[in-house]
C-alpha cells in the first residue's frame, strides 16, 4: 500500500549550487498525490510533483520544472523517500534548490525514518521490467532488466586518466534496494568533483554551497581536504543519484539496473523510458489493472451513454491526483457520419469531453461528492497538436491541479501511440445531480 510521513519532518541548509539558506518541511499527503513541492516563497504557491514528465536537463543536478515551480537538486531527498517506499509527501520550500546538508543523503533518510510512516488504504503503483530497456550516450549507459521481485542496482565507474593516477579510478558497485542496505551502505556517500573541474564550475554560477564538509574534490593523488568513507565511495553516490532519480517514475520498480558512467542526464532519460513502456504495456492490455475501472464501474460514476461516453475502460487510478483511461476509436463512431465522413478526424472537441469525462471520474469517486455532477466551467490553455483517426487508441490523461468541495481543476492531454495529440485545463463546478 501507499505510504505517507507520519509527521512534519523539518529541515533547513545551503543549497550546494545556489549557495542559498533554504528551509524545507515534508509533510504528510494524501495517497495519489505523489511526492508534490510547493514553493512557498513565490506568489500563489505554485506546486511541481517529482515526475518523470516535469524532469528538465541541468548541468550536475537533477530538476523539476511545471511553469513557474521550478526545484533543483532534489535527488538526495527523493533517494531517501524512494528507500523508505514513502509515496506521498507535501515539501514546502521557500526557494528553488533542496538544502545540501552532509553532501549525501543521511540526513534526509534518518530525520524521516524517525518520523515514521503510515499506510494509506490505496494501492502502490508498480512496474515490473519484462524485456531490456537502454539508453545510451556516448561511452555512458543504463540498461534495465527484468528483476527477481526487487530492485537491484549495479554501477560502473570510471574516471581513469591517461596517466593512470586518478584514485578508485574504476569501480564497481551494486546493491539491492532495502532501507537497511541504503542507511548503511548508499547514503553516506557524498557528493563529489574532479579538481580540473571547479574552475568551470564556479565560472557557470555553481558549486557556491560547496564545502569540504559536503563536497570531496578529487584530486589526482584523492581528496584534497578529507577522508573517503569507502574506497569506492564515489560509485556508491553514484548510485543515490541514480536512486533519487528513479524515485520520479512514481513506481515501485523491479528490475536490474545497471549504469556505466552515466549522470543525470542519462538518469533522466531511463525513467523517461521506463514511463513509456509502462504505457505502452497499459495500452497493449498487458500492465496490471487493479487500480483501473471497467465499464460497469465507469457506468456507475458518469451519467454519460451512447452514443456520448467517450471512454472505454479506467486503466490507472492514483488515489484523487490521477487518472488514464483509453478510448478505442473506430469507423463505426456515430459522429464520423457527418464528420468528414471521406477522411474522418474525431473532432477536437470531443477529445475535450474525454477529457472532462476522465475528470468527472477522478472527482466524482470522492464520498463526498456522491449524487453530484461535474458540470464543465471554463477550458484554458487548449492545444490541438495532432489527428485521431479510426484505427486509433486515445489515451487520455487526467492530473488534479487543484480540488475544493465545490470545485476542481484539472490538467489533461490526449495521446496516441506516444504522440500528444491535445492538452487542455479544464475547471469544473460540483452540483447536486
């Protein structure tokens, strides 16, 4: 099942890169919401969940970006969430880069394991790797494999110089996922930089909070101000990295990951993909369907029939935070008969209504909203990027931006095969039915 913190977790630091003070509080969340950071210090609070689709390319760090809320360098903190398996979790931060604290993750892990954790009643979405997925480049490389029933990580380092002098300059490390095995054996491991390296880096505006307290700089002959914790201390943060960045597929993952001399970057992109062939797996019939709805159960919750329910089945359900659904599309659709009925396109529109009906789902299967309608208020931001033809299979995606007793406001999109088709922002008035 889901989990969440049992209580407010506190804690306050200099951001490695910005240099700046930060105070950072992790609350409990409802199960669905997802690990969401909330940026107190900008105007309205806007919110960004740690998601593969809101990871954004940054030089050294890992980044969530949805508009104005922007975080970085929240790797070490989603590492220790992801270990502990806590699901949902409110972080409020008063500005855009998580605290620094030791360098590494121990900090995080114990302050949060102290606090506890509770189960919500809502199972935990999960994904099992079936055939190898790879992302490549240059020398770097992931690769996952299909798992035994747990997460299993393998690194290899490899900063060898021409020379030959560069220390540990080859590692391998790998570990299997417990929070027993990544308090004692991941999360100490600090950060760390190649002396040739600093210069560049002040020069691009980072690096200003680093410190010999939470940063080692290697030089050729080791650390130049401090004593490694393992002789292969630089693969094993490797790993946390590769941990906090996995952590934004939102998933319980088994598999096998093996890394080679990858970063962030290359992190990014594995999730990315992981992501995709999940869909692609949900859309093919072949992913799990616990946590979905057939159509008897949609019939139950939409007041919509034929020929105007433009959705076929619920195939994930993220407590009230999100949903997907699919909506199989064929020539016999009644609206292709005087819509371009030579070269049928579904109409835009009704893409729209799918969307709104999705919405109608996520917010209607609330206690309290039992015997009402969802009655479409406004629509904003709509973008038509594509055509839907017979033959196609609409996935339709629904995330909660905001949910009040008498409102909601959604973000959706449409997609076929992979391919954003429309996207839209729908607000909603709740009435009795």
């Amino acid at each position: 099942m889901q989990r969440t913190v049992k209580s407010a977790v506190e804690y306050r630091g200099t951001g490695l890169h910005s240099g700046k003070e930060i105070k950072l509080v992790v609350r409990p969340a409802e199960a669905g919401t997802g690990v969401q950071f909330v940026r107190t210090d900008l105007e309205e609070h806007p919110a960004v969940r740690a998601h593969g689709s809101n990871m954004k390319a940054r030089q050294r760090r890992t980044c969530i970006q949805d508009g104005r809320a922007e975080v970085y360098t929240c790797e070490h903190l989603l590492a220790a969430m992801f270990a502990l398996g806590i699901d949902n979790a409110q972080v409020e931060i008063d500005g855009e880069e998580v605290p620094g604290l030791d360098g590494a993750s121990l900090e995080f892990f114990r302050a949060l394991r102290d606090a506890g954790t509770v189960e919500t009643r809502s199972p935990r979405p999960s994904y099992a790797v079936k055939s190898p997925i790879y992302v490549r480049e240059g020398s770097a490389s992931i690769v996952a494999l299909p798992g035994t029933g747990k997460l299993t990580v393998e690194y290899h380092l490899d900063y060898q110089q021409k020379n030959g002098t560069s220390p540990g300059a080859k590692q391998i490390v790998a570990f299997e996922l417990t929070p027993e095995n990544f308090e004692r054996d991941i999360a100490p491991a600090r950060t760390f930089v190649m002396e040739h390296e600093v210069e560049a880096l002040r020069a691009a505006g980072l690096g200003k909070g680093a410190t010999p307290q939470n940063t080692l700089v290697m030089g050729p002959n080791g650390p130049q101000a401090n004593t490694l914790r393992w002789d292969d201390e630089l693969a094993r943060h490797k790993i946390l990295d590769l941990i906090g960045d996995i952590a934004n597929c939102g998933l319980d993952l088994d598999c096998h990951i093996i890394a080679t001399r990858s970063g962030h970057g290359l992190n990014m992109a594995l999730v990315q993909r992981i992501l995709e062939e999940r869909e692609r797996e949900q859309e093919q019939g072949e992913g799990p369907t616990e946590t979905g709805l057939d159509i008897r159960q949609i019939l139950k919750l939409l007041p919509h029939r034929y020929p105007f329910l433009l959705i076929d089945r619920v195939i994930e359900l993220d407590g009230f935070q999100r949903a997907v659904a699919i909506k199989n599309v064929t020539i016999n659709e009644p609206f292709f008969q005087g819509h371009w009925p030579e070269q049928p396109i579904m109409p835009g529109v009704l893409q729209l209504e799918a969307m709104a009906q999705l919405a109608g789902v996520l917010l209607l299967r609330k206690l309290e909203n039992t015997g009402k309608l969802a009655v479409l208020w406004s629509i904003d931001k709509v973008k038509m990027r594509g055509a839907v033809v017979p033959g196609d299979q609409l996935r339709i995606e629904v995330e909660t931006l905001r949910a009040k007793p008498q409102l909601g406001h959604v973000r959706a999109r449409t997609k076929v095969a992979g391919r954003l088709v429309a996207e839209a922002e729908l607000k909603f008035t709740l009435v009795d039915a």
